[in-house]
C-alpha cells in the first residue's frame, strides 16, 4: 500500500454546517447509486469531510497496516459497517494498474472489515484474516475519490466502468471547474446525478470556528472586549472562511503566545502569526 491512500494532516474536526451539507449529498449518491461531483476552493474542508464521512480517520490505519488484531479493532468494524464507504486519493501521475489494484486491496479490506462487524457471534482468530479471502461482495456501498484531478482519462474510464459493473455509487472531489473537465467525458458526465459545491465558513458559522480553537487555547473569550472582537476581526479577513488556513493561523498564534509568555490574542499577535504562513492571494 502506497501513500496514496493517505488523507492529508487535518484540524481536530468541527462538525459545520458545509459538513452536514456533504454528509445529505453524499449519503443521496450513496443511497441513488448515482456519481456525485463535490468541489470547492483549496481549505474549505472537502476532504476533512469525506474522510469523515467514510470514517477513514478511524479505519485507516488499520487498513494500511492491517497486523495482528487488537480489540478496538471492533470499533473500526463498525464505523466502516455503518458508512459502507472507501475514500481514496490518487497518487500524482499514478498508473492506472496502481489504482486497480489499491482499489481492489481497500475494497477487499473494507468490505473484510463490515463482514466481519455482520459476523459478530463468529469465534475471534488470533490474527485478522487474509485480505484475499472470500468474503461477501457488494458491502461497500460508496467510493469518494479526493484529488480527482489527477486522474488521467483512462483512470475515469476505469473508474467509470467500476460504476456500471458494480452499482457502486461514486463520489469525485476536486477543485471549481472540475464539472467542466467531467464533461469532456459524455459516458461519465451522463451519469452524474447530484453536483455539491463546498463553500467557506460564512457568518456566525465562522465566528463559531473561530471561538472554539480560542477556546481550545485555554483562553477566554469576551464579545464585550474591544481587544478580542479586533482579534477576531482580523482572523476572518486573514482567512476568509478558508477551513484548513483557520487551524494554520491558531497553531501559529499558540506558538507565538507560549513564545512571547502571552495569554491574550491580540490583532498584533494574529498579525504576526500572518506573517509566518504562506497565503495566497485569493486570501
């Protein structure tokens, strides 16, 4: 198993509103078997959400690693049965016979993983099965593929044809435009039936975020305090709702409060955790 397979490094997880917003979309492409398009501006959370929608933040080091068994083990199972759902992401320039045989040794996996959750009363072995083994086929419902621009058009062919031969639903997630390239493919665009567009914390959605890492500092927060509210401020100019920028900037702020002794944030303070990061200049 290559790294591919891997999500990215993520903030503690928030359940936003864009989340439950994924969660509706997904679980309609899951249950219609239909392919759904999701895209969004880099940050915003896409795959923070996949990945917890297919509860690949509990199950994949299990399915990387797949030892000995252990006994929360059993937790794993049952995630993976209730979401009956693989996330993959593609490696860069990744030949297509990587992604069949990935995909084959995660289903393969996965669908060990729900068998054995639906076989509860079956006598534990001292060592999890062999991922080629026979088991039940059809118990992953949903293949949400991150990155899905970096599949090349005999990828998304193949993966079109896993679609038609399966009735697996699929999900592709990719930058704004990716519905455009999709539609260069009339055999694949044909049969998307949802499109969801992830969009940036917003209102009092981001204000929520925003106290919720304060507070995980170990600080408090006072709306009546001219000092925080500027401090806010310049937190949502500085990140514009970006998910995955928000949790850069507050890991900056905290070094920079222990560094300086400092238990108040102040625009100062998020100013010069700004000045440590590289933003572009969408932001």
């Amino acid at each position: 198993m290559t790294a591919s397979t891997l999500a990215p490094r993520a903030a503690t997880f928030i359940a936003t509103r864009e989340h439950r917003r994924f969660q509706e979309f997904a679980h309609a492409v899951r249950r219609h078997r239909y392919i759904g398009l999701c895209d969004g501006a880099a940050g915003v959370g896409k795959t923070l959400s996949a990945s917890r929608y297919a509860r690949w933040d509990l199950a994949e080091p299990l399915l990387l690693t797949w030892g000995l068994r252990e006994d929360s083990d059993a937790k794993v199972y049952a995630a993976l049965a209730s979401a009956r759902t693989l996330f993959y992401t593609p490696t860069v320039g990744g030949t297509l016979r990587e992604l069949r045989e990935e995909l084959r040794l995660l289903t393969s996996r996965v669908e060990i993983c729900i068998d054995e959750h639906i076989r509860t009363r079956r006598p534990r072995s001292s060592s999890r099965p062999d991922p080629l083994r026979s088991t039940r086929s059809g118990l992953v419902e949903l293949l949400v593929i991150g990155e899905a621009e970096r599949l090349s058009s005999t990828a998304l062919e193949y993966v079109r044809d896993q679609f038609d031969r399966t009735g697996i639903g699929v999900v592709l997630i990719g930058m704004p435009g990716i519905e455009k390239r999709m539609a260069r493919y009339p055999q694949l665009y044909s049969r998307v039936g949802f499109a969801h567009h992830y969009r940036p914390l917003q209102g009092d959605e981001l204000s929520f975020v925003i106290t919720r890492h304060w507070r995980q500092l170990g600080l408090t927060l006072d709306d009546a305090d001219f000092t925080d509210s500027q401090a806010i401020a310049a937190i949502a100019r500085i990140t514009g709702g970006d998910f995955r920028l928000l949790h850069r900037l507050f890991v900056q702020i905290e070094r920079i409060l222990r560094i300086n002794e400092l238990t108040v944030i102040t625009s100062d303070v998020v100013e010069a955790a700004r000045s440590t990061l590289v933003i572009g200049d969408a932001i």
